[in-house]
C-alpha cells in the first residue's frame, strides 16, 4: 500500500471515529471530578454528604435599583415556578398552611407542653398580647389550633441562624431562591437558570450567584472555549505547518496524527467512562502541543540534505514517547475521575498519533555521511540547568509550595468565590466550618445521642461562645422524648389547659379543636419517624443531610453557628465518646495534602522507571545532563506558578508532568550522537517542536477558567525554559 492510499485510509477511519465518538459523548460538568478521593469518615461526609446538600440548591440574585413592590412581584413571579422550592424573604405570617404538614401534624411531640396550670397561664397571656397586635384571622386561626405555638418553636429552632431578615442593602435588594433540583441535575438547573435570567432581563444590573449558577455558566464557559481555544490553535499551528514545510502533503501528515489521537482519545473515554468531563475536553486539545512533536521530527529529518536515517531517529523518539506514556500513566492511577479521564486521553491518544506518524510518514534513508560528518562526541555544559534549578529551588523556598485549599481545584473565578461567601454572611446562610458528627449503631441511638450533646452545647450558647446550632433533633426527637411527651397528654395536659384557659381575658369556645386535637392525640398517639420528614418537600433534602445511614452506623450531623473558641467544643466532645469534631476546612486541605503526596509518589516511580530506561539506552553523563535539564525546568515552572497563583495545587501537578515530558523530548534531541550535518535539522525540528507547544499552551493561558488559565502559563514558562536550556546547554564545541 502506497504512502498517498494510507494516508487516505487514516483519514477516512478517523472520520468515522469522530462519528462515533460524537454519537456516544455524553458530557458532566460536576467539579467533584476532579476533587480528591476522600479516605476518611471525615472527607467522605466532606465531599459526598455536604457537597450535593441543600447549599448546592441555592441561588442568590442581586437585583440594582428597584422597589419593593417590583421585589415581591418579581418573587411571587419565581415561586410560581415548579423546580423553585422557596423564595426568601418571604412574608412571615401565623398561618397554620405555611407550616411544613409533617410539622402541624405531629407539632404534639415537637415540644414541651406547659406542665401545670400556672405554665398555661403564662402562655395564654403571652397569647393574648400577640392578639393585641395582629388579630387577623390567620392569627387567630394558628393561635386557636396550636397556642403554645410547638409548631413555630420547632421551625424556629431548626432554622436557627440559617436566615436574617435584612434583604436590602444601599440600592440593591436581594433575593434567596432555593430550588427543589439536586446539585447533580445540570440539564434542569441550566432550564431553570434560563429561566430566571429571562425573568430578569428587564433590570438591568441584575445578577445571580450560587453553586447551581456556576456550574451552568462553567459548562457554557468550558464548552466556548474548549471551541474556540482549539480553533485558534489548529488555525496557529496550521499557519505554522504551512510557512514551515510549504508542502499541502507534509501539512497534512503532521495534523493527521493529531487528528486520529484526538478521536481515539475521545473514543476511550466514551466506552470506559459513562460522562466525559468538560475540563478534560478543554485539556484535551493540549495534546497537539505533545503529540506533534513525533510527525514534526519524522518530517524535518526526512528533507533533502539531511543525513538521517530513519531507524536512528526512531531510536530517540521511542525514548521519548516511553517517558511521555510513563508521566501521563500515571494519572491514569491517580484514583480521581477527572484526571484519570486526562491520563486515558492523553495515553491513548499519543500512542494512536505515533502509530499514525509512523504508518504514513514516507520511508527514507540516507546516504552514505560525507568524511566531515563523521560521529563525534562532545562536552555537555551542566552549569546552564544547575543556575537555573538553584534560583528556582530559591524562589521555591522562599513561598509557600502548594496550594491545599480545596477552592483553588474549582475552575470558578476566585473573586466569585470571595463575592459569593460575602453574600452568604451577609443574607445569614450559614457558611459552615465545624460541626459535631454523632455516631451510633441504630437511628434512636444517634437521636437520644444528638439530643444529649445538643444539652451539653447549652453553656457555649449561653455564654455566647456559640451562636446557633442546627440538629436534627430540633425537628425529630428521640422516640424515647416524644413518648414522654405523649405521656404528659394523657396524664393530665387537658386538664392544666382548661385550668389556666378558665382564668384567662380569652374566649374558651376559641379552643374547642385544640381540645379535640389533644383528645385525640391522647387516645391516639401518632408518633414522628423519619420517613415523614423526608418525604415532605421543604425539610427533605435538610433532614437527609443532618442524619443518614453510613454502612453499619447512623451518623447524625450537628452545625455549629460563629463557634469562638472550637477548643471548647473539643472538650465538649471528649466528654461525649459519640460526637466528634469535624473541622471542615482543615479536613480538605488534609485531603488535598494526602492526595498530593500519593500522586506525588505514584510520579515518583514514574520517574524512576523512566531514569531506569535512559540508563540502559545511553551513558550515565548524558543521562545526568538529561535528568538536570528536565529537572530545572520543572522547577522554573513551579517557581513561576508558585509566585503567579500563590501555591501548586493539583492540576498545576498535571501541568509540570507535561513540562517533564516535553523537556525531556527536547534534550533528549540535543543529547544524541550525531552528525554534524544533522545539528541544522536538529535544531529546526526541536525549535518547531518548542514554539508548537508554546503556541497551544499560551493561548491556553488566554482563558478566562483560572485552572486552564493556570495550566497553560505553568507549561508555557516550563517549555520556555526546557528549550532554551537543551538549545544552549547541549555543546561546549558547536555553532548549533
């Protein structure tokens, strides 16, 4: 088969392979891809409980310059919606119907009834005052049916801290919409973010926030410029090509590979992944920076005047194509989905760019080198990438290395981020960082366990080193107190009731279904479970956060509102061998920590073992020199990430692999032996190589996603730096 007939097949299988690969894509946009994998009781509540609860199903919207009647049309105008669950703030009235039913119906057992009739009495007047102030019949309805208000009192109590009443700030009001949509349901959030954005269109200056808005805007974000970044590169490295080679038949045996990696690439992660992350994709095109080096080398040996052989150049690119294979390898272990999905792609989509490069690129020889060209070895300087890794081993010193905070791995803008936590103090939704996690064997275990903590957190309350707590307990009691309580009914309640009602300015005929109610309640117990609150759909998403089933356990969660002093609590907690303090924030930068280090060591091997490969191809010297170049630029890199974003984090990791492997390409050119006919070529090919890579990832560092922003000046700094090192470094004795 002809070059021409293969190149033909190639690219009518890669077409077909995009088909596919298109027809199977199902795409995720969910952030916890790339999180690390959490390893204790502690990261896994982190990441899988709190992460998809209710703060997942809020949104914020801001809206400039309008008037409250517009501010209640326009949220009267939201609660008509069917995904919106609640909008706040919301008129606050005593009316039986805005009570949770679940609540009304058990409110008997939700608190304690007054136990005598002096109690009642204080009730009653208390009763009576409110009356003098709102006596509409909403009011009295509630005040009729409930007057110890049990069922306001436990809403109070549940909602603790969670809500302040102020929505107006200046000239702006604010609005709180919490939907009835999971976190994990992108496709309706991104129907009801539509939504609410055309609700909004007439104010001008409106804008909206929260988890579910970032996601939506991050899919849209990731997918324009995943567009648009790979456009402007092909079309970069295409003008390229073209200026380079000048030959339309060259041009497309060096986008071909690329091409048929990127669709095999694509392929693999359809059928070995049922979602395919936006990031990876994003990434993905990068590959062309790495993979074009292979066709670009077979290319530029092969022209006229060379004296390459083909096997020789074969001989280094399979160096280097090892240790690339090696580095990206090694996130395919890494144990997170999103950059296991990178190491797939990348894995599978070099080695099918190789095998392309090679089936299609034409077979040469040379002939027989000139006298002057004979093979000659020559002094290598060590001191241009010894300079360079002591300043930046100096630099690195000097800052702090990495980044553990968890916000740092969300491609979100971090001054939304910083907005967004501002707002959410500001409109009193509780940002929590401690809570008390209550373990126990069976679900009334952990109930009467909460409620003995949640008696013990009483002197922090009172004493102010505690603002709030939020339970479940508050809204599911025990069944060992709800059957206390029951008692109390049917002992004597009614009785003390008609005692103290007797007694009172109000009319007792007012009462008659309270009376009913608690007669029948007596009779008829009708206790709380579980189940109840789960199913109703205000308290449902709160209440499956606050008490789960864990495997074996029951884990119950209790937040904790302005803790002061978490030194107290600590020794709260060392009295109650149940709860346990869960700092959340030192719980993920421990998680980042841990998962640094085990990524941090699975490269290690890979570095070894690719240490191990060059030793056995050439002589130890080279392979110092190699391993020095290599190492200098990884660490320019880091020192330039560290002093622009503050600290490494995880994909900045990623970012300083793909800068090994392209450093080690470049040296690895310069460090053969060759003949001095060849040095012209060489440095063409690993120029080309270099300013291909430099025009993919700086146009990645165009992005306005902080993460592809960070990557791709990371890589373009370390590529920078790797080419100039192997350019200037290689030869003691040579013009080239």
């Amino acid at each position: 088969m002809s070059t021409a007939q293969r190149t033909f097949l190639v690219a009518v299988l890669t077409c077909f392979v995009g088909v596919a690969a298109g027809l199977r894509l199902n795409m995720s946009y969910d952030l916890a891809a790339f999180l690390p994998p959490p390893t204790t009781a502690a990261q896994t509540l982190l990441t899988q409980r709190l992460g998809q609860g209710p703060g997942a199903q809020l949104i914020f919207v801001e809206i400039p310059g309008v008037g409250n009647e517009q501010v209640a049309e326009l949220a009267a105008t939201l609660r008509s919606h069917s995904h919106i669950r609640r909008v706040l703030p919301e008129e606050q009235t005593l009316n039986p119907s805005a009570i949770p039913a679940v609540v009304w119906q058990h409110r008997w057992v939700l608190g304690d009834l007054p136990n005598s009739p002096e109690g009642w009495q204080t009730v009653l007047e208390q009763r009576t005052d409110d009356l003098m102030f709102a006596a509409d019949d909403d009011t009295l309805a509630l005040i009729a049916a409930d007057p110890a208000l049990l069922s306001i009192s436990a809403i109070s109590r549940f909602a603790a801290g969670a809500q302040m009443p102020n929505f107006n700030r200046d000239d702006r009001h604010y609005l709180l919409v919490e939907t009835a949509l999971p976190g994990y349901e992108l496709n309706q959030q991104t129907e009801l973010i539509g939504h609410i954005r055309s609700i909004l269109a007439p104010y001008p200056g409106a804008a909206l926030l929260g988890s579910p808005v970032y996601a939506v805007d991050l899919q849209d974000d990731v997918r324009n410029e995943a567009t648009l970044f790979s456009l402007l590169a092909g079309v970069a490295l295409l003008l390229l090509m073209i200026y380079r080679f000048r030959s339309a038949y060259r041009v497309l045996g060096v986008a071909l590979p690329l091409a048929a990696g990127g669709v095999a690439g694509l392929l693999t992660l359809t059928l070995v992944f049922s979602e395919v992350h936006g990031i990876t994709l994003a990434f993905g095109f990068t590959l062309m920076g790495v993979a074009i080096d292979y066709p670009l080398h077979l290319y530029t040996h092969a022209e006229p005047g060379n004296v390459s052989e083909r096997r020789t150049i074969w001989k280094v690119l399979r160096l280097g194509i090892a240790s690339t294979l090696l580095a990206y390898g090694a996130f395919i272990f890494s144990g997170t989905p999103g950059l296991q999905q990178l190491g797939v792609f990348a894995f599978t989509g070099i080695v099918v760019a190789v095998l392309v490069a090679a089936w299609i690129t034409p077979t040469w020889q040379s002939s027989a080198p000139p006298k002057e060209a004979t093979t000659h070895t020559q002094t290598l300087r060590f001191w241009p990438p010894l300079t360079v890794l002591a300043v930046a081993v100096a630099l690195l010193a000097s800052n702090p290395i990495f980044n553990d905070n968890l916000a740092s791995l969300t491609p979100v803008d971090p001054q939304l981020l910083q907005r967004d936590a501002a707002l959410r103090r500001d409109l009193g939704v509780a940002d929590i960082r401690y809570l008390l996690s209550v373990h126990a064997d069976s679900q009334q275990a952990a109930l009467e366990a909460t409620e003995q903590t949640l008696l013990a957190l009483t002197p922090l309350l009172e004493s102010g080193v505690l603002s709030g707590v939020q339970s479940i307990s508050q809204i599911l009691p025990s069944l060992r107190t709800q059957q206390s309580r029951q008692a109390h009914l049917q002992t004597n309640g009614l009785e003390h009731f008609a005692a103290a009602l007797s007694n009172s300015l109000l009319n007792p005929a007012a009462f008659k279904s309270f009376e009913q109610a608690l007669l029948s309640q007596s009779d008829a117990p009708d206790l709380l479970e579980l189940e109840e609150l789960r199913n109703d759909p205000q308290l449902g998403s709160v209440v499956d956060t606050l008490l789960f089933e864990d495997g074996h356990a029951w884990v119950s969660l209790i937040f904790l509102h302005g803790l002061l002093d978490p030194a107290a609590v600590t020794e709260l907690s060392a009295q109650i061998p149940a709860a346990e303090l869960v700092d959340l924030k030192h719980t993920s930068e421990q998680m980042v920590a841990n998962y640094r280090g085990n990524l941090l060591g699975v490269l290690a091997i890979a570095g070894v073992l690719i240490g191990i490969g060059l030793s056995s191809q050439m002589a130890a010297r080279r392979v110092i020199w190699l391993l020095a170049n290599t190492t200098a630029a990884v660490a320019c890199a880091a020192a330039g990430s560290t002093l622009w974003q503050g600290g490494l984090s995880l994909f900045d990791l990623m970012a300083l692999t793909l800068v090994a492997g392209l450093g080690l390409d470049y040296a690895l050119f310069y460090a053969r032996e060759r003949h001095a006919g060849e040095n012209q070529a060489t440095a063409s090919a690993v120029m080309l190589c270099a300013l291909s890579s430099l025009i993919v990832f700086g146009i990645l560092s165009l992005s306005s996603i902080p993460v592809l922003h960070g990557i791709g000046t990371t890589v373009s700094i370390g590529v920078a730096t790797a080419y100039l090192l192997a350019r200037w470094g290689r030869y003691a004795n040579t013009d080239h």
